[in-house]
C-alpha cells in the first residue's frame, strides 16, 4: 500500500545494511507488490462464487496473518507480543481495513477494488498531510484534485460504476489502512508489530464471524483462499516489503506502490474472467497519474512550507 513517515522510518538505517545484491531490492519489491495485489485475487475468488461469508474470510485471514507474522518475529528473534494495551488502536484501524475491504469484495471487480482502495490511501494520508500544516506546490494540488477526480468518476452512479455501497466501504477501507499506516510510522519492530495488531484486530473478527449466519457455508477452497490471503499475501507480503523498504527511498517506495491496482487488474482479467472497462481505464490514468504528481510534486512545493508529507 504510499506510506511516507513510516518508510522513511523503515529506510532510515540503510547506511548501517551491509552491501545487498543488485537484484535483491528489485527482486523484494516486485514480490511483495504482487503479494499484496494477491490479496484482492484471493478475496474476490472466494467471494465470487460463494465459497464463504465475508465475515468468515475476514477472520480467517487475520487469525492466519497473525500466526505467520507471529512466527516470522520469532525466526527473526523478536517478540510476537509486544504491544502493549495501549495499542489497541492500531489493532482496531486493521479491523476497520480488513473486514470493509471483504465486504466490499463481495460485489466489487479485483481492480476496481485495488483501484478504490490505493486511491483513498493517497487522498486520505495527504489529507491528513494538510491538516498538520502542509502547504502544498502547484503540482501536488493539481494532482490531489485529479486522482480525487478519477475516484469521484469511478464510484458514481451509471453504466459500468461499481455498486455504490460497496464502493463506499472499499473507501472506508482504505482511509483505515492510511489512519493505522500514519500510526505506525514510529514502531521501532515492524513486523512485531504489526503481528501484534493482527492479534488484537482478529479478537472482534472472530466475534463478527460467529454472529454471521453461514449462509455460504465453510467451502474448503474458500478457506484456503482466506488462509492465503492472511499468511501468504499478508503475513510473508509484509515481511517481504519491510526487507524490500531497506533499499528503497521514500518516493521510489511510492512510486513503484502505483502498480498495486495494475497487477489487480491483470490478475482479475486472467483469473476472474474480469474486463477493463472504459470507464476503470479512465478513472485508473486519472488516479494513478494524480498520485504520481503528488509524489513527485513535493519537490516543488511553495517556500515555507512545512514538509510533513515528504
């Protein structure tokens, strides 16, 4: 998912890495950005033809993320556990990702989903940018107002919009994921961490799962899909991207983050039988080039301003 602070929190001890093969970083970062489209192929896979609740996905996916993240810390000698109460926070901004993000997935196309998703990460984090004081260049408005254009176009009512309902709660979503990525921006063990908070955002999912009727039913394969979901494309995508941040500067690690909803787009043509429709390509160039320039635009921003988003 463009995560200023905590990427350069994450990259900040570069200079202390020994010398990595040339391939390594590249190598990491395509992995991980595949893992992490894989989650929206996975989901829209079990939901598509009804092989499991939502709420049963969403559960099982976090109680499987948070094992495999559990014991990734452990191989690498950290501490599964630990945040401490005070941390429910970011635990409870994973629940609000997670369980929205399968809803909407229910109805929603895999790149439409990627697409809404990615956008509102952006929008919301440099939001947030300018709520603490950030003044913006010409080029980052400019590219604001464009993606925030291509979302607007994307989710409005009309021939080939996405169900508005579930449109909404891709947005939530992904608002969520930027509100818990901001919070974590100062964790000193990301991955400990962040196995920590799938910990906490299971507990209610659980609950939420079991108040769920199973009118669908527990299919096998939609139980794999979910478990591979929390391990693969969550627990080992997040300990891969953390490596892959080591070698990466806080805008490339944004830049090459555009890709996320292109390789969702292109698996769910190849193995949702999904189309690109005109309108998905046109709100896609919008949001993806909008984001684009606000990454690149902070190089230009107006004398004075603070440079909270950089």
């Amino acid at each position: 998912m463009s995560h200023h602070r905590l990427i350069e929190h994450c990259t900040g001890t570069i200079a202390l890495e020994t010398r990595r093969h040339p391939f390594e970083t590249p190598l990491l970062t395509g992995a991980a950005l595949i893992a992490f489209a894989a989650n929206s192929i996975f989901c829209r896979l079990a939901l598509l033809d009804r092989l499991i609740e939502p709420a049963h996905f969403a559960a099982i996916r976090l109680c499987s993320g948070a094992v495999a993240l559990a014991l990734f810390a452990l191989v690498r000698g950290e501490k599964p556990l630990n945040a401490p109460a005070t941390k429910v926070l970011p635990g409870l901004l994973l629940l609000f990702y997670a369980v929205p993000f399968t809803f909407a997935y229910s109805e929603i196309p895999a790149g439409t989903g990627a697409l809404l998703l990615f956008g509102s990460v952006q929008t919301t984090m440099m939001l947030v940018a300018l709520r603490s004081g950030y003044r913006p260049s010409a080029l980052e408005w400019a590219g604001l107002a464009t993606a925030f254009g291509g979302l607007v176009y994307l989710s409005v009512p009309g021939v080939g919009a996405p169900p508005l309902v579930e449109s909404l709660l891709m947005v939530v979503a992904g608002v969520a994921w930027a509100l818990y990525t901001l919070r974590g921006k100062h964790s000193g063990s990301p991955l400990a961490d962040t196995g920590s908070n799938f910990i906490v955002a299971a507990i209610p999912a659980l609950a939420i799962a079991l108040l769920t009727p199973g009118g669908a039913g527990l299919d096998a394969t939609g139980v794999w899909l979910a478990v591979a979901s929390g391990a693969l494309a969550s627990g080992l995508g997040y300990t891969v991207w953390y490596r892959a941040l080591r070698g990466l500067s806080a805008v490339r690690a944004s830049v090459v983050q555009l890709a996320v909803p292109v390789i969702a787009a292109i698996g769910g043509v190849l193995f949702l039988s999904e189309s690109a429709g005109p309108r998905l390509l046109i709100a896609g160039s919008a949001v993806l080039g909008g984001i684009g320039l606000t990454i690149y635009g902070h190089r230009f921003r107006q004398p004075g301003g603070t440079n909270r988003w950089k």
